[in-house]
C-alpha cells in the first residue's frame, strides 16, 4: 500500500442553515454576531423580482441600517465604490450578501474598502514583469458577513475578490481571508428565485473545478478528496434536473453543497493547478464577453484547457477518467486522459450548454484580448503545463472558435 502522505487542514469557522424556510435564523446569527446595523448588498432583480428583501428585513428586524440593490455582473468598481460610501454612511457593523457570484464578491470588495479605505487599485494583486504576482497584505479588521444565496455559486465562501475594472476591461484581484462569511443560508425559497439557466451557470463552473481538482496525479488528501468525490457525485446527479425539476428546492440544495464541498476541498490543499489554464481564460472571456455566462465559460474551455495540459498532466487525467468510469482496461494512460476529456465535454452538451466561442459571440479579433489579459490572471501562475506567452493561449481559443 502507498504511504501516507502528510498534510495540512486549516477549519475555517462557519454556520450553513439550510432548508425550508432557515431566513428567520438570519436574526439569530445577527444576534450571535453582535451587530446592531446589518446593511445588505443585492441587484435589481433581487430586489424588485422577489420578496427576499422583505424575507430578509423580517428577520433582522431593527438592526436593517441599510440597503444597497446596484450589485452588477461582474462586480465592477464603480459599483462597488457606490456600495461602499453607502455601507460607510449607514455605520455598517455587518454585510448580508443576498444573491449569487456578484452579490456576494461586491459584498466582500465593500468589506474590504471600508477597512482599508483608499482606491481597490491599492489593494489588488500586482504582476510585475518577470516576476511573480504580489497580493497586498490586508490587516485592518473587517466587520463580518452572512450570505443568504441564490446560485450554487463557489464564491460564496472563498478569500479572494474580483472586480472589475471598467476602465481596463481587466479584472482586478484582492485577497483577505477574513473577508470569508461567518454565516451562510440556503434557504429552498430563495434558491428557487434563480431561473433555472443561471443555476446551472453556477453549478457548471463548479463541476469544472472539481474534475480539475480530481486530476491530481497522486491524488490528494484524505479529506479533500472525500469532499471532491462527493461534490462530484451531487453534481452529477443534479445538474441536469435543474432543468428536469426546476421546482425541486431539494436539487438546487444538493448544488449548493457541491460548492461548499469543493470549495472546502480547495482549504485543504485539494486541486493544484490542474485547470489554472481554464479558470484564466474563463474569467477573461466572460468579463469581455457580458454575453457569455460564468458556466459557458467554463462549458467550452473545460475539456480543451484539459487536451492543452495532457501532455504535463497525463496520470492525472488517466486517474479522472477512472473515477468517472470511462476508463476501459485496454486503454493506456494517453488514451484514458483523452477519454476524461470526452467525457467532460459530453457532460457540457448533455446540459445543452455552449462548446464553441462563436456560440458566445467571440470573434477571430477578439481572441489575441482575451489571450492577452489571461496572461495576467493568478490562476495561469499555478498551472501545471508553465505557459510562456499569450500566443499559446491564443492557439489553444482558435482551436474552440
């Protein structure tokens, strides 16, 4: 047998109510936090298209100081900036993100200027030539958060930030663990707001970490392989009855668990940089593209970005394939990686989703941009095939166009 491999856990301390009708637990965990002016941060459809608003003032009763409903695709900076003077002008001493992926990074981006203050220029990652990126330390103390969500989203939970830069058309990165949410709610009602081609954009962009992360060649530790193998259980028997059954708040909370769980996995060292080619491209393609969603995104650069890394990651690759039972007995390791991929990529079109960047509106013109700003994503930094410059970039997307 294999030796054991010693590693790292860090906990990070969370609540998760989930269930039928948990918002009213929302008052107690304000309770438990100490906070007397809770200001909340959601969009326009949030806030006009349900009754979350009212669900969520209910529960907080007196302590509501505030509300911010401007929250936009993407998180851009103005936006935030807007969310910020206003949290700051209600003396906020807790943020309730209610919403999917935006709601909940402005959140985090507003948490961050209000202790730091200044520009989120200032505190973004920096990548000076030739050198690696340099993310600021971010000291100040930061007043908690809760997350009421209504996406399977994987940001819920992480420590980095990204928004937009307008200006640029870039994204900018923060990084603060302590920007991560003590409290998160998945409410059956709330989730069952989320049309149901917006929940498997968020669930797809999950599935596409969690093969990545299952790719490791040795595999990875104990837990962390644990909580992938069940991400990737839960979302392989949900995924498409999102659509099947888009009534079923009990699919859309087995969603909401495989991100949790893949995000857990991440905390515990799980995944590498197995798909840092694809979570690049990914993040530059659907901030160019407003057209493109988070989950086709990831629906056509998936199983490419896994034929772009083959070569460096072919035991890997061999052993996803094993776990996703397709590897035959006859096939060697080259064969069983090229089966994983095909496999992926049916699981994309199984779901109906995008396969080509034509689908999303992606040009011939368009690719050397979206090559070019992946160069200076933090996610291409950790990938396990090094890349030089963005003309590989641009030849893997020509590729998929």
């Amino acid at each position: 047998m294999p030796g054991f491999r010693p590693f790292r856990y860090v906990a990070n301390p969370i609540r998760i109510h989930a269930g039928d009708d948990v918002m009213p637990r929302l008052g107690d965990e304000a309770e438990r936090a100490g906070a007397r002016r809770a200001f909340v941060v959601c969009g326009q459809t949030v806030a006009n298209g349900t009754n979350l608003l009212d669900r969520v003032g209910s529960a907080l009763g007196d302590r509501l100081a505030g509300v911010f409903d401007r929250v936009e695709a993407g998180s851009p900076v103005p936006s935030v900036q807007q969310g910020a003077m206003m949290a700051r002008d209600a003396e906020a001493d807790l943020i309730v993100a209610v919403g999917g992926g935006s709601a909940v990074v402005t959140a985090r981006a507003i948490i961050i200027l209000l202790a730091e203050g200044g520009a989120i220029h200032d505190h973004a990652t920096r990548y000076p030539p030739g050198a690696p990126p340099v993310s600021p330390r971010l000291m100040q103390p930061k007043v908690p958060n809760f997350v009421v969500l209504t996406t399977p989203t994987t940001a819920a939970t992480r420590a980095g930030t990204a928004v937009i830069d307008p200006e640029a058309g870039h994204r900018l990165e923060l990084f603060d663990p302590k920007t991560r949410p003590s409290a998160l709610f998945w409410d059956s009602e709330a989730l069952l707001t989320a049309p149901p081609w917006l929940f498997l954009s968020a669930a797809a962009s999950c599935y596409s970490g969690v093969v990545g992360a299952l790719q490791g060649g040795r595999g990875n530790d104990p837990l962390a392989e644990g909580d992938l193998r069940q991400a990737l259980t839960l979302l392989q028997e949900n995924m498409a009855e999102v659509n099947e059954q888009p009534d079923n708040g009990d699919v859309r909370q087995n969603l909401c668990a495989a991100a949790f769980l893949s995000n857990r996995a991440g905390d515990s060292g799980g995944g590498g940089g197995a798909m840092g080619v694809v979570s690049a491209l990914a993040h530059s393609l659907d901030t160019r593209y407003r057209g493109c969603s988070h989950g086709a995104a990831y629906s056509i650069l998936t199983a490419p970005g896994m034929r772009f890394n083959q070569d460096h990651n072919t035991a890997g690759q061999a052993r996803l394939a094993s776990i996703l039972g397709v590897r035959q007995e006859t096939m060697n390791d080259l064969q069983a990686a090229e089966a994983a991929a095909d496999a992926v990529a049916e699981t994309y079109r199984g779901l109906g989703m995008a396969s080509r960047l034509s689908e999303v509106g992606v040009t011939e013109e368009g690719i050397e941009l979206i090559a070019e700003d992946a160069i200076t994503d933090f996610g291409l930094q950790r990938n396990v095939r090094p890349v030089q410059n963005a003309k590989e970039l641009a030849e893997l997307l020509r590729g998929i166009l």
